[in-house]
C-alpha cells in the first residue's frame, strides 16, 4: 500500500517514538538477564519493608553528645542517605541519643559501612613518604609520586625557605609569620594524648620551633621513631594512630601501600563544601580523564590558598598535601599551582568510580563523629500489601472513569486519549523500574498516588490540543488544516505549563530533603513523559487520522463534527472536494 | 452531549458569556470568605501534624510468638486507651512487633505496655518503651520551605518572561498562595491529621494550580494581544473571553484530573481508612478542585484589575466601547441582532482565513485585513438557497 504522502512526516515522528519504547524495554531486558535489574519496579519502604539500623553516635575523645549534635548527625546521615540516590529512606532519633534508620530493601556491607563511617577530614602537607613495603608498588592514589624513589634521606633535607628556630623566639616567629596561627595550638598539644598505645610512639613537640606546617624540623626524633615502626600491613597498629589536628601525624594510605609524616592539619572537612567527580573538561571537550573538583567555603578557600601557595614551589615529597580520613591517607596529590579561587581539581589514574568514591568520602567528611552500630532487623513494611493492592484498584477504576468521561465527550477522538494513556503508562513503567535498577528509585505509596494522579495531568495535554483542534474547526478550517494550526497554538501552551510543572519538580528535587525527593523524581518523571507522550504520539497519530475519511469529513462520532461544533461555513478541503456540501452530498446519495 | 457541545460551541463564539472578570467583586468575596475560614482553622485550630512531624514514643514487644494480624492487634490494643489517632505497627526481625504512636504521658506509657502485654502475651519485661524524634524534622522542613521559597521566586520570573509582564506572574502566584492556603485551611478545619504524604499532596497542588492558570492565561494573552491590535474589546472583556473559551477545557480538565482522585479517595474512605492513600488523595482533591476555581474566578479578574489601571488599557476601553456603540448602533439599523459581540462573524471570512480565534466574535463586516465587506458577502453566496443544518431537518 503506497503511503500517503501526507503521513510521511508524521509517520517517521511515530517511528522515533516505537524506538524509544522498544529501546527502553530493550534496556530493562538486557539489565534483567545481564545484570541485575529486575522488571518490576522497586517498591518503598513503606510498601516492600527494608532495614532498620540504629547507630549511636560517638564524637572522637569520648565527649558527651549534646542534642545539637545529635540533630546534625541526622543532618548528615540523611544526606549520606540521599547522596546515594533517591530511595525515600527515614532517619530519626530514639531516646534522645540513638540514630534510627530505616533504608528500603536490603543493605549490603558497603552501605552501612559508608553510613557509619567516621569521618575526620583534614589536608596535611606531607613531610616524609615512604613505601609500606619493601617492593617499591605505584599507588593509585590521586597524583601521588611514584613510591620508587629511594629512602627518606634524601627526602628530609630541609628546604631552602625554611630555618629551624629555637623556641624562645617561637611567639617571634608566630607574628612574621602571620598566616599560620599555630603557636597556640601548638601549645595546647604539649600535652600528650592520654589515648595511644605504647607500641606507638606518637610523634611530640619537635625540641625546635618550626617555622610553619612544611618545616621538617616537625619530624622529630619520636615520629621518626614511629614512622619506621609503623607497619601499614597490621591493623592493629592502624587503629592506633592518633590524628590530633595540631601535631604532625604518621599514617599510612588507605591501600597500605605508603606511609607517610604528615604536618600540622591546614584544611578541615567541614571546610570543603563540595565535591564532584566527572570527566575533565578542556576546551575541547572531555579529555577522557577522571578527576574530582573541590570546592571550599571562604575559610577553606584561604587555608587551602595558604597551603597550595607555600608548598607549590617546594621540592617533592614536601609539594605534596595527604587528605586524611578516618587517620588514614585516602589522596596525596601534589599541589600544582596556587589554588586560591576557591576551588581545586583532582586528577590522576582515577576510574568514573574511584573518583566517585574520592568525591563522596570529600564531600561527606565534614563531620567530627563516628557511628556504632547497634542493631540492624529486618522491617516490615509500614502499610499492609493491601494498600497497594486497592491503591491499585482505585487507579485502574480512576482510569476507567477517565477513559469513559472522554469517549463521552470527544467520541472517537477520546479513543486516542486512551491510547496515549496506554503508551503513557508503558513509558512510564518502564522508565520507572529502570530508574529503579540505575538510581536505585523506590516507588513508595505516595509515589504511586503521584502518577495515578498525573493520569489526569497528562489527559490534560490531550484536552488542550483537542480543544484547541476543535476551536479550529469552529473557525471553519478543514480538518487538517485545523489540526496543524491547532498543533501549533497547543504545543505552547503545552510546553510553557509543562515547563512549569517541570521546575517545580527540579527545585524540589535538589532543595528538598529525602522524603519530598521521590514524590519530585515522579513528578519529573511523568511531565517529561507528557511531552514525549503528546509530541510523538498524539499529535503524529490525530495528523494522520486527519486524513482518514472517517476524521476529515467530520463523521458523527468523530468528535470533530463540524456541524456540531457550529461551524457553519463551507469549508474546501483540496482536490476539489467541500467538507460539509461533500457529506450532504453524500447524505442525500443515501436517502436517494 | 449535544447540549454540552453547543454550551461550548456558544461559549466560543461569544452567544453565551459568562461574567467572569466583570463580577469580580463576588468571586472575591467568595475567596475572602474562604480564606478568613481557613485563617480561623490555621490559627485557631492549628494543624494536627503527624507523629513523622513531632516524634512521637515507641514500644518494642519482643519474643512475640503469634505475630498473626500483628497489624490490627497492635493497633487495637494502643486504640482501646483512646489516645488518639496515628498508630504506626511493623514487625521488626522475625519475633517483634514496634509500635509507634503520639508522645504519651507518662502514665499513660505504663498502660500501653500492659494493654500491648496481654495483647501479644508476653511479661511486661518484653517491652521496651522509648521516645522517638520526628523523621520530618525541622530541618526537612526547612529544607521544603526553602525549596518553596526558591520555586516561587523562580516561576515568578519564568511566567514573566514568558508572558512579558509581571502582572501575570504576580496574578498566578496569588492564585497559587490562594489555593494552598484554602487547602491547608481545611485540613486544619477538618482537623484531618497532616503526614508526609499529605504535604506532597499540597506540593503537588502548587504545580497543578500553576499549570492550570497558564493554560488560561496563555489564551488571555492571545486574546488580548488580538484585542490591543483592533481595538474592538477593553481588556477585561477579552480576558472574559478568553476564560470563557477555555472554560470547557477547564471543566474537562478538572472532571479528568478528579476522577482518579475521587477514585483513590472512596476507595481509601471506604476500604482502607485513614493512611497515606486518604491523606494524599484528600489533599489532592481539595486542592484541584480550589486550583480550578482559581484560575477561573480568581487569577483573570486578578489580572484584568491589574491590567484595566494601565493609561495604555484605558484607552483601549474606551476605543472598545466607541467600536463597540458604532456597532450596536449598526446592527439596530440593518436588523434587530441584540448583543454585539454574539454576531456570528465568521460568514465573510470563511475557510480561507488564518486568525481564527477572536474575530469570530468580534464582530462582522470587515475582511481579514480590514476591509468591509460587501453586505451581500456578509451574508455569504447569493442566491444559495439556505437549507437548515441537517439536525434540524
């Protein structure tokens, strides 16, 4: 059958949206049999059950938690939550001290170990590094320098800029040197820490007063001591590293592969008051090249200014800075300019998920407490299976009496309604177990009230356009033409309030916490389905209905009856054919 | 249906027109009336927000060994005090049952725990009762305010771009405010208990109520345009019009959003009880029904008094209604057609024309490019003899 010409535009519309459909649930297939999506949606909390855990909170040396901290601690669990996609997951207090979290589905370790994970951030310059093991192995860490190089003689020559003092002029020092206001702290660190174990000597008071973080007069006789003690290897000895802000420390990097001295604490995670990962970017686009882009509050931006401009210019390893976490080197990249804009980038051997990690253990490590966990069951789920099932029910009723309110007022058009809904749900299924596989996206009850609902939102576009074809028809223009102009006035109209509804969902969803997140997604969801839905399927199909006889000459149950709709003037229609004098033409050949 | 079709066929053309903008003055009153009720239930009754919201107090019966319909029985057993509302029951692991309620007293507690002892039959000793904190605590809420805050400061800005004045921005957002107010309101008049779910319903009516006075503002903009270009209606009435147009979208709209609503509803009413599908679709139903109202009686009367102040808009009126006596002076001579604007203006045009929306109704004897017409042409081919439509037959 030759193809009318026509349909030829609307046509290859409709065939981009078969291959979106088919695409999408070409995709659900494959991550069902390759991985490990699965093809229903992934149901809430409150639905499905999940996890309960309940964490105590511990600040580090065994300070008694206040109710502010407690209420911050919620704060930042809940962003750890929501920093892990959008499932809908309830955080709150028992008894006043304990974190209650009840995470939809089931856990694995590596969540809750990143749920409870202390977080001590701190930027240290590198003072000494070494390889852990005797065989020099490349780290992977940041842009740290190869480990092949020789052993710490040759690394602790001091640098050209710095000259140990004697401690009586350290209150000298501390005014000409005015951007690094360690004396004090210096002081108050005399003290040793009551908490190390013996088998560790804690690196003390250098017997000289060094003249800033990077002076390795802070390597004193007892960190050496400790440093060629430590061996990264053991976890014991891991677990007794002091990390007090204002004294050097020795570590060892997250992987075991180097320790390090490291100065005085510069930079402090709460300082840092963003962390992304991504492609670099040039000016020709992405490099290819993962890095993690920091950004610093305004007291973070000077010290990490300070830090980067006083260590660029230094020989290696003091040109390096470790950032600390939980006592142990997760980076130690090498400062490559000044950095005082506020922001700074990371880059090195990083894959899309190592830099990922990188940013998120950057971008949650601003709080000074550790979690215990106490317990973890096993929940149920907050409303019965019964809710769903006749939360179900109503949306299908709901869908019935939608179907049969337009076929009652748009006739035949009303059909088309129907099946826009019906490649509106599909899309909108598939769309929402994908986002369920990938983001982890959680339907919970209110979720699915959310697109029961928007069946109505996006019946509307339909309503619009056709009202808008019909006022059309009113004017007295035959059916196609009134469908194209119609089309045109319709899709402003469409787009502009969509585009409103869509904002609201975008503004909610990055403002809003968890519990307003997963309502947002499905908003968002469903308004761009809308558009999809009315631009590659509704509109398309009404064009090349238009050319049918049954649509174009206005037939009775059309809906587009022009007669009905008070169009009263006789309308051409091309090829020497005349809408309403051909129908009564046609009527009277009946009656004849 | 046919009565329906011609209801809006008449609306179309201006036969039928409802005074939307012109009796503004009731439709405000209306609304002023509702929102000094929902003012009383706000600040007289205050909300009744949910345990998620306050915190609430927690019991834990461990070493359960029937866990058949933990849910009701649990439920029960809290009931029987009469302590009122939002019981929350799970099961945790495989032999404890946690209930959740509103903050007790003290008292109170030690009753729970022996109401929940028998019920589930095991000591006391089993129970371990706690307080809770809110899981939307305030700084979820806060968070939420300040989302609302910036979507508002941002649509604000995009409606008034997109419709190059503020005013319009400035009517949507106070149709908006309006609707949310009244929905709160009631909830808090009726005293129905505010979930999580309930303030995603109200989230949600933000975006419907919004959605809905585009729709109608965007036909008072093309009607208005159309109308500063000929001068032939003031602004209200083109903004009339234009609400008058879209009036049987909006119907439709509505009547299409609120069956599903109305569905969820009966079914949570009379099947499920009070939960979230209640809590949301009670929202959501009041919600679109005062959003549908709003953008009809409220933000286009809203924007034609903002816009009639303007020099530009008066001069306009009085341009309309100097056009607008010439041709009620006209039709009395030629014959005895009553309402100018009810003429059916489409004759002289027919199909070939462009600009179909607003002529049609206002007002015959000049061509597309405005020219008048030849009185034969007004009243289309001669000698045709004219036939009834085919219904009418």
């Amino acid at each position: 059958m030759a193809i009318n010409p026509h349909n030829r535009g609307p046509l290859r519309t409709l065939s981009v949206l078969i291959v979106i459909v088919l695409g999408l649930y070409g995709l659900l297939a494959a991550v069902h049999i390759w991985g490990d999506g699965q093809l229903t949606p992934k149901l809430g909390l409150d639905l499905e059950g999940g996890t309960q855990l309940i964490l105590e909170p511990k600040i580090v040396g065994d300070q008694k938690i206040n109710e502010g901290q407690v209420l911050k601690a919620v704060d930042i669990i809940r962003q750890r939550v929501d920093g892990s996609g959008v499932a809908e997951a309830e955080v709150t207090t028992q008894g006043g001290g304990n974190i209650v979290i009840s995470l939809p589905g089931s856990p694995d370790k590596a969540t809750i170990a990143a749920l409870q994970k202390s977080s001590q951030l701190r930027f240290r310059v590198v003072l000494r590094e070494d390889s852990a093991t005797p065989t020099p192995v490349p780290t992977s860490t940041g842009t740290a320098t190869s480990k092949s190089t020789a052993p710490a003689t040759s690394k602790s020559t001091a640098p050209a800029t710095s000259t140990p003092k004697a401690t009586s002029t350290a209150k000298g020092t501390a005014t000409t040197a005015p951007k690094s206001g360690f004396p004090q702290a210096l002081a108050a660190a005399t003290t040793p820490a009551p908490t190390a174990k013996p088998a560790t000597a804690k690196p003390t008071t250098p017997a000289v007063k060094p003249k800033n973080a990077s002076d390795p007069a802070w390597i004193t006789p007892d960190a050496e001591k400790a440093f060629t003690a430590l061996d990264c290897a053991n976890p014991k000895s891991i677990d007794a590293i002091v990390d007090d802000p204002a004294k050097p420390m020795v570590t060892c990097s997250t992987d075991g592969q180097a320790k390090y001295i490291l100065g005085r604490a510069e930079v402090l995670g709460s300082e840092i008051k963003n962390a992304t990962s991504g492609l670099q970017q040039s000016q020709g686009g992405a490099t290819g090249v993962y890095e993690v882009r920091l950004d610093f509050n305004p007291a973070g931006t000077k010290s990490f200014c300070d830090v980067t401009s006083r260590i660029v210019s230094l020989e290696p390893p003091f040109n390096q800075f470790g950032i600390v976490l939980d006592n142990q080197v997760i980076s130690a990249p090498v400062a490559q300019a000044a950095l005082c804009s506020g922001n700074a980038s990371i880059t090195g051997s990083f894959t899309a998920a190592s830099s990922k990690v990188l940013a998120d253990q950057l971008k949650f490590g601003a709080l000074p407490m550790s979690f215990a966990l106490q317990t973890r069951d096993d929940i149920s789920p907050q409303l019965g299976g019964d809710q769903l099932s006749r939360g179900l029910l109503a949306g299908l009723i709901g869908l019935l009496l939608v179907v049969a309110y337009s076929l009652f007022q748009y006739r035949a058009l009303g059909l088309l309604t129907v099946s826009s809904l019906v490649i509106a749900s599909t899309l909108t299924y598939a769309a929402v177990t994908l986002f369920g596989w990938s983001y982890g996206f959680r339907l919970t009850m209110a979720g699915v009230t959310g697109l029961i609902v928007s069946i109505g939102i996006i019946a509307d576009s339909f309503i619009i356009y056709f009202e808008r074809v019909r006022d059309e028809v009113r004017d007295g223009r035959a059916l196609r033409a009134a469908v194209e102009t119609g089309w045109a006035r319709a899709r402003r109209t469409i787009l502009i309030s969509d585009g409103v509804n869509f904002l609201a969902a975008v503004v909610l969803y990055v403002l809003a916490a968890s519990n307003v997140r997963g309502f947002a997604f499905t908003l968002m969801l469903t308004t761009i389905i809308d558009i999809i839905v009315v631009m590659l399927f509704t509109h398309p199909l009404l064009s090349i209905l238009a050319n049918t006889k049954f649509f174009g000459e206005g037939h009775k149950w059309s809906g587009l009856d022009p007669e009905r709709l008070g169009a009263r003037t006789v309308s051409y229609t091309g090829r020497g054919r005349v809408t309403i004098a051909a129908r009564r033409a046609a009527a009277e050949g009946n009656q004849s | 249906m046919s009565n329906f079709a011609q209801f809006g066929n008449d609306l179309y053309t201006g036969k039928r027109s409802i005074e939307f903008v012109g009796r503004q003055k009731t439709w405000y009153a209306v609304s002023a009336i509702l929102l000094v009720l929902a003012a009383i239930g706000l600040f007289g009754r205050q909300l009744n927000v949910g345990l998620e919201f306050r915190g609430g107090s927690e019991f834990r019966v461990s070493s359960v060994t029937n866990l058949d319909n933990f849910e009701t029985r649990g439920k029960n057993a809290v009931g029987t005090l009469d302590t009122g509302s939002d019981v929350v029951v799970t099961k945790l692991g495989t032999n404890t049952v946690r209930i959740q309620t509103e903050r007790f007293q003290n008292n109170l507690t030690d009753k729970v725990k022996t109401a929940l002892a028998s019920e589930f039959k095991v000591g006391e000793n089993k129970i371990t009762a706690s307080t809770i904190g809110a899981s939307w605590g305030a700084s979820v809420s806060q968070k939420a305010i300040t989302a609302l805050i910036w979507f508002l400061v941002l649509v604000s800005l995009v409606l008034a771009l997109y419709f190059r004045t503020w005013k319009m921005s400035l009517s949507a957002v106070i149709a908006l405010m309006h609707d949310l107010v009244i929905t709160v309101g009631i909830y808090a008049l009726a005293g129905f208990e505010v979930s999580p779910a309930s303030v995603i319903g109200f989230l949600t009516i933000l975006g419907y109520s919004l959605y809905d006075t585009v729709v109608v503002f965007d036909k008072v903009r093309e009607n208005t345009l159309e109308a500063e270009g000929n001068g032939r209606l003031s602004y209200s009435q083109a903004a009339n019009q234009a609400v008058n147009q879209t009036l049987i979208r909006s119907i439709n709209t509505s009547v299409v959003a609120l069956l599903p609503v109305a569905s969820i509803l009966f079914i949570g009413f009379f099947l499920l009880g009070p939960g979230t599908l209640l809590d949301l679709s009670l929202a959501l139903f009041v919600g679109i029904a005062v959003g549908t109202y709003s953008s009809i009686f409220i933000a286009t009367p809203v924007l034609a008094d903002l816009r009639e102040r303007e020099p530009a808009m008066k001069e306009l009126k009085k341009r309309a209604m100097r056009y607008q006596a010439a041709q009620a002076r006209k039709e009395s001579t030629v014959s005895s057609a009553g309402n100018p604007l009810a003429q059916d203006g489409s004759t002289g045009t027919g199909g070939a024309d462009l600009q179909g929306a607003v002529h049609a109704s206002s007002g015959s004897g000049t061509s597309a490019t405005g020219r008048p017409l030849h009185p034969n042409a007004q009243t289309g081919p001669r000698n045709q003899p004219k036939r009834p439509p085919k219904s009418k037959r």
